[in-house]
C-alpha cells in the first residue's frame, strides 16, 4: 500500500509492504518508519512494515490520484 507520511515537515507518500506474522530480527514488530525523514508510525503489532520512497513517477501519480479522490489507502 502507499501513505503519505503525517508530519507537517516532510507529507510525502512512501511505499509500505506488511508482513503478517514475520518479524525479521533486523526489524521491531509494529513500526513503521517514513524512508524521508524517519518518522515512526505505529502499525499492527503482528506485523513487519517495510517501507521504501516512491519513484519519482509514482510520487507524482500517488498526488494525482489523492487529488482526483482515488487515493489507495
Ligand atoms: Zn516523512
């Protein structure tokens, strides 16, 4: 899925992939992390987020899509 990053000082869209159930050690089960400015979202416990900045192509479609209301959650 793709969100866009809450604080006021970055608001970009990222990518996030959820992994239910699997927790590599590298990763805190929960917490999810913006790849701009690294601020921690919490997200379901039970699972790993990884997330990864959009391509610039993607960023711009990720807006047109939030400002013609088709935005994926
Ligand atoms: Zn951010």
């Amino acid at each position: 899925m793709w969100m866009r990053c809450p604080a006021v000082t970055c608001r970009r869209p990222f990518q996030v992939n959820q992994f239910k159930g699997y927790v590599p050690a590298d990763y805190e089960s929960g917490k999810i992390t913006c790849p701009h400015c690294a601020t921690v979202l919490t997200g379901d416990q039970n699972s790993t987020f990884l997330t990864h900045a959009l391509l610039p192509s993607d960023e711009s479609r990720f807006i047109e899509a939030e400002s013609s209301g088709t935005a994926q959650e």
